[in-house]
C-alpha cells in the first residue's frame, strides 16, 4: 500500500489574494518561493500541524462502524465510538440532531466546565452548540440587536479586537463602541477605557453588550483574577450583557499565567454578583489546541440569561437545522479525553503536550526575532495562538504607500507577500496612535516558523536599508 | 470484537415535543408503544435506513489516514480517499476552506450537473457550497431582501410548501406571496394562480423572486418539460429571479416520470430566454437519496446571476467562515460515484437501487393503505419522500378541537402521538378549502413502515368509529 501514497509529492493549496507582482522591491530580490506561506489567520492543520490520533480514530470508527471489529484500534478508541454512536438517532452520524446539539455532548461540556472550574455548577440547559463559536457569538448578538439611530444596540469592543468581529457585528447591525487595550502595558484590560467608551457613545447608541476575548485575540494577552473582577463589576454596573470569547482558553504558555474563567472569577465573587451579572461564553474546536478548523463546531454557555432570550437562542440555531455531526463528536473528544490506564491515554498526552509545548516554544522564538529587527517592538504572548508585533516603518515608506493610495501596514504587507510568498495578517488601529501592527499565528511546525521568520527578516531588512526611490 | 457489540441493547432516542398523554381515546386503547415513531420530517437514517458504504468508508480514511493502509478496505475507497485528502490544505480535514468550498468538491458538481443536463454547461465558479441548501437558500433570499412597506421585497411561494420555508423567509424579512398549487391535479403547478398571485400583492409589496421545489415538498409532484417551460416563461415575463429547490432530484419514483432541470429547459428553450431568467437552483446531500443530514452541506448553482450579486453570495457564507469538511467531500463521493469496473460499484450500486426500490415500494404501500381508510384521500407522490393526504374529518371531531381550541388537524395529529406513539407532520391550509393535510416521510425501513401504516390505521378507524363525547 505504501505505493499509494508514495509518488504523490504532498500538494499544498494555499488561497492568497490576487495580487499583480510588481517590480522587485530591491536589486537583488528574491522572489523565487517555492509556496505562499499564509500565518494571517489560525489554520493549524493547513500549516501542517498533525491532528490528534484518538479524535480521528474514534471519529473514523464513528463513520464506518464495521471498523469496531478491527482490532488494530484501540479498546478505549473502539468502546468510546460505540458510546457515541448511541448518542446518535439511529446510532447513526447521518442523523439530524436537535439544534441545541446531541443532549450526550452538551452533558459533556458541562461536566468539562465544572471540572476546569473547580466545581462551579454547570446545566447542559445552558449550553448551545453551533457550527462554531463565530456562528454562536452571531445568535447571540442578533439577539441582542435592535432599535434605530440614539436606540441601536451599541457593543463595547476591544482594541484591537478579533479580525472577524468587525464584520460580524455589521452584519448583525449593532454599532461597535471601541475600547482601547494598553499597547504599552502587554494589551492589559483597562476598565477606564470602557468607561469612556461608554461615555463617548451617547447620544449615538445605547450599549447592551461588553465583548472581551481572553485569552486576547490577537493581544496573546491574558487576564488574572483582579483585571477579570475588575470587568465583571463594571459590566454589572452598567448592566451590559457580557460577551467572553474564550476560544484560547487551553492555549496560555506565559510562564506562570493561568487561565480563569469569567464564569468562576463571577460565582466565587459572592452571590450579590453572581445574580448581577449576564454572561455568555464561547469555546470552539478550531481555535482550541486540537484546531479541527474543518469539522466545525463550537459551543456557548449562558450563565444567568433569561429563559425566554435562551428560548431564541435555540430558535436561531435552527435556521441551521443542526450542528454537523461529527464536530459535535469532537468536542466531546477534546474535552473528555482519554484518562491514565486508558490504552490511548499514553500517545495522546503526548500528543496534546508537544503541541502545546511547540506553541510555547514557537512564540518564544518569533518574539526574539521580531524584537531584533530595526522598527518593529513586539508584546510577549501569554496565550492564544497570535503575535502583534508593531512596525515603525521610516518616513519615505509612509509616503510611499500614501502615494499609492494604500495604509503604510497594507503597503508593507503586500510588498512582503509579493517578494517572499508570506501572507501576514493585518493589524487595528487603535490605541497606539494608529501606527500599524501585524498578526501572525505562531502555531505552526517548528521548521515551518523557520522559514517564516527567515522570510520575514530578509524582506524586512531589505525594505528598512533599500533606496527608497526605488521602491 | 463481536462482544463490544453485543449486549448493547440499541437504543433509539427520539425527540418528542413535550405533551401530556391524556386519558385514553376510547375504551380499549393501546398507549403501550414501544419508542415513538417520528415520521413528520425526513431524517431516513435514525428511522434505520443504513448509510451508503462507499461514502463512509472513505470518509472515515480521509479522517484517519492511516486506514490508507488497511488492505482491507477496497483500493478504489483508498485512492479516492487519497485523492481527496490531496484536495485539503495540508491533506487535512481539519483546515478550513475557501468559503464557497473546495474548489476540487465544485468542479465535481459542476461536472456532473453537465453530464445530468446533457451538456449544458456548468462552471464551478457558479457554484457555492454551503452547511446545507437550507442555509444556500438563506443566503439568497436575504441578498433578494430589502426595502419597507409597498416596496419591501416579495417572494411568490407555493401552498403547500416545505414546512421549513415560511420561517427562513420571516427570519430573511421577506414577504411570502402564496400561490396554491392544484390540489385535485397531483398537486400539479398552475401558472395562472402564480399570475393571480403576483396581482394579489400589488400594494403589499414587490414580488423579485419565484420560489418552486421540483420534485415538490411535501406534494411528491414532478413537472414535466411543458410545465417547467411555462413557469420559466413566467419568470422572464414578470422578471422574477427564480429559486429552485431540486433538492429530492435523485428520488424520482412515479412510473415514467423523470427529473428534468429548470436549468437545462432554460438552456434549450434558446437564448432569447436563456439570456432573460436568473435562475438559482438547490442541492442538499440530506435530501438525496444518501440522506447524510448530520454532515450538513449542500449547494446552489447560479444561473446568469450578475457577478456583483455572486460576490455578495461569497461574503455572506462568509460568515459561516467554512462549510463542514467531511458534508463537502460526501458531495464529491455522492455526485461521482464508483463506476462500472471499480471494486466499490457493485455494492454501491445495489446499496443505492435497494434504497430506491423501498422508497418506490413505500409509496406505493402507503398510499394503498390510505386511501382505504375512510375520510383520507391521497395524491400519489411520483417523487421526493413524502406523502401528503387530505383528512376530512367528521364535524363532531372538528368541534371538539374547536373546543379545545385546537386547528382539527393538530388534534389529530396530537391525539396519534398520545395513544399511538406516531408523530406525523403538519399540513398546511391552502388550495383544498382550508381542510387539513397530514405529512409522512416514507424513506423508512419497510418493517418500519409497516408499523406506522399499522399504528395510524388502527388510531384512525378508532377515532372514526368513537363515541366522541368521550374524546
């Protein structure tokens, strides 16, 4: 069988905007990329990252159940897609589910949550599973939208804040009501900066909503229980519904940072806040460490919402019909995975470790290089899977780029895809007197970040030393 | 292995809306049903039938690659797998995709929507996959939306319609136009009520598009050539923008009926027309005749839709980021299967025409059966998976629902769940009078519908012949 997959060269297709390339950038350019590398956004598996072997396993049993006679799988493999697929109408992954999701994995996700949250009640009442989390965040705010002009729903959203939030929100038609993080202090949460959000947007929307991602995306910050409190005390006295994306919360590598929940920090807060406070918080497959971006799925959970708004809730879902199969199946597996003494148990730890730990080790090495280059600072990352380093790109550059009719950051972008086939991402203003930024998914094979920061570099250098006449 | 499969009674889980079994019907009434049987929409895998193993098999070595080395499984499974996996960015079902779907999955449909059209060319760049035609369909209706009042948009819709319908128009702010099909005609389209209809909204609001499912849902109606024409003719005349929902295009079953496209008549019709119509058309793998429901994809092709429209198609499947991986690569196996030659084709093509062969028998079966009883009449379905008959239920039945407050029909259908354990689908009032419909799928095992023939037979002639003062 090894012929099958022996001469077949490994073909990767990249999507990269059409882009005319132009004259070389400098004397000397290189231009000859074998492939466009694209670190703009969180795609693990594309970038080569190896999906984890008891969620396939299972799922590929799930799929073809004559394969719980194969012996070559393992019991706990074999015995775990079996309960599944009882967990399936017509044990079956063809099967409709209810919109909410399969009642078996929605009780899995609850008792997950109490586990990581030391024993904070959790109802599989209260969670929702979606086509992931963007697709929950969405229900939620098409909820939460409504009324015209001074009564439109307004959302207090970071600074920068998620790449796909800006166009989510407009589609929802709420106003977003920007609140800026602290660049110069690892894009901490500043609650004075919502309270001057909230105060600039009067008289243009009313704000029902605080959006956060924690860990940040694509700060890599992550909060500790004061800046949490902090948070929740200003949502319950402004009464703001608040919306946690906590996609990354099983991605923090900063050396002695941990993640807490909202949901925790709330209910340990006493019952004076607990009964205060509304609050919906998203987890997904595709941004969590096991990045199965293609099966899609996600889930939310409301923690003190109103029965008749969780009735909507449900009510948009179906629009979806129902949640693909096997990404609810997923989930389950991410997060009730195989326990010591399970014969899986062995390999799949080892797994989860090394990629956590090449994610930690991976940031670590792309901070140093970008700190080394000449106008470019960078944040450490705590968590998540992004670095936002900031350019400082000289004078003759800007004009250049304005000449064209382009941001200075887009400009350089570009210029960067063009010569060496790096597609970076695209940064926010915001915060740091709108000098631009980019972003870059660390989550990577290690080889793979080489050639990345090796790109980078070269390009970089080049354009900061190059006769910008030339250009 | 064998004993992991034994002992494990199978259990069927079944939503069930919440009601409160009343006192028996009559003396002598069985409640004592085993599971209940839910027959109101289609879902042919948890009513038993088995999925299609050529599909699963390779899906489940797309998901786990390693069975690529399982000599077991056919080689054509194994290099189809191979060659999909190749069709992924970094060979993974775990990345995402363009948000139209892979581009390897729309060539494939292009290319077998040209080889069941007789050549009429397809493109694959008017071609968007999506988590199912339900939510291609959305997307449509919500670009076709807009404007308030006697200029809000207008969308011209059958009675009866698929039960799913009414509420995704709502949901998109659009307004339904009902025109009724003929009813005493096999549910037969008739272009002079689509002309009544389009007069009836004037002032209401502005009709844009035409919606019409072919094979009809719930009706089992299948337009010949004559009828397609007309209605294309229509649409051109009236310049409607045309949704067609061919979604149970594979189960065509009716003795010398055969599906024919909206899209090919257009094409032949000539360019005068071929020029004038816009046409989107729909295509679900829940739906098929494969009916994988759980994996959730579907498409729409666009015919002559202006380019500025197809990218607003694009950015608002945006929004779902990606379509599920393992949904758009059953596409590919259901729409290019195994051909005569291959180690898959014997089994798949007797797996396919056995479950033809029970759609067809089920049919017929079921409209025997119901139009021996007294009080129903039944249209025979020629396509699709439903039957939809007429009860016309005795006035004393009718009062008493009036007295509950109740339609009759829900009554009806309220009163089987309760003392049958057999949940049927709504009908909806419209072209008969007013006087109420049931829904049945019919894509079930036969010793199933045996069962749903024997519980609603023994339930209705019950009903029938009851002292109904003591209903």
């Amino acid at each position: 069988m090894t012929s099958l997959r022996d001469g077949n060269p490994r073909v990767r297709e990249i999507r990269v905007p059409t882009l005319c390339v132009s004259e070389p950038l400098t004397q000397g350019a290189q231009k000859c990329f074998k492939e466009v590398i694209d670190v703009s956004s969180g795609d693990p598996h594309r970038a080569g990252m190896k999906p984890i072997t008891f969620i396939r396993q299972v799922l590929a049993v799930c799929l073809y159940p004559q394969l719980l006679e194969d012996e070559t799988l393992p019991l706990d493999v074999r015995r775990r897609a079996q309960r599944l697929l009882q967990a399936c109408d017509g044990e079956s992954l063809g099967s409709y589910t209810a919109s909410s999701g399969l009642p078996h994995v929605r009780q899995s996700i609850a008792e997950f949550i109490m586990k990581r949250d030391a024993g904070v009640p959790a109802y599989s009442r209260n969670i929702f599973i979606s086509a992931g989390a963007q697709r929950a965040l969405m229900v939620v705010v098409k909820l939460l939208s409504g009324g015209e002009g001074q009564r439109q729903t307004g959302v207090l959203t970071p600074r920068p804040c998620p790449h796909t939030l800006p166009a989510l929100l407009r589609e929802a038609g709420v106003a977003a009501v920007p609140y800026r993080l602290a660049g110069g202090r690892g894009w901490a949460v500043d609650v004075s900066e919502m309270q001057r959000a909230v105060r600039s947007c009067r008289g243009r929307c009313e704000p029902r909503a605080l959006y956060i991602s924690n860990p940040g995306n694509p700060t890599g910050h992550v909060q500790d229980r004061r800046s949490i409190q902090d948070v929740l005390e200003f949502a319950a006295a402004q009464r703001l519904v608040l919306l946690v994306d906590e996609v990354y919360q099983d991605s923090v590598h900063g050396q002695d940072r941990e993640f807490i929940s909202y949901k925790r920090v709330l209910f340990e807060m006493g019952s004076e806040f607990w009964q205060a406070v509304e609050l919906v918080s998203f987890h997904s497959l595709s941004c969590a460490t096991v990045a199965e971006c293609g099966l899609r799925a996600g889930y939310l959970e409301a923690v003190n919402m109103d029965p008749g708004v969780m009735h909507f809730v449900d009510t948009l879902l179906c629009t979806d019909i129902s949640t693909p199969v096997p990404g609810q199946l997923a989930l389950d597996l991410m997060l009730d995975p195989p326990k010591p003494g399970d014969p899986s148990y062995g390999t799949h730890i080892q797994e989860i470790l090394l990629r956590r730990n090449t994610l930690s080790h991976n940031a670590q090495r792309a901070l140093g290089l970008l700190r080394e280059l000449p106008g470019v600072s960078c944040q450490p990352a705590e968590g998540g899977i992004y670095l936002y380093p900031h350019l400082q790109l000289p004078a003759e550059i800007r004009e250049r780029a304005q000449m064209l009719g382009m941001e200075a950051d887009a400009f350089y972008r570009q210029k960067l895809l063009e010569e060496e086939g790096l597609l970076v991402g695209a940064g926010q203003q915001g915060g740091t007197g709108g000098s631009p930024h980019l972003r870059l998914c660390v989550l990577l094979p290690p080889e793979t970040l080489e050639e990345v920061l090796s790109r980078l570099r070269s390009f970089h250098l080049r354009l900061m030393n190059a006769d910008i006449s030339r250009v």
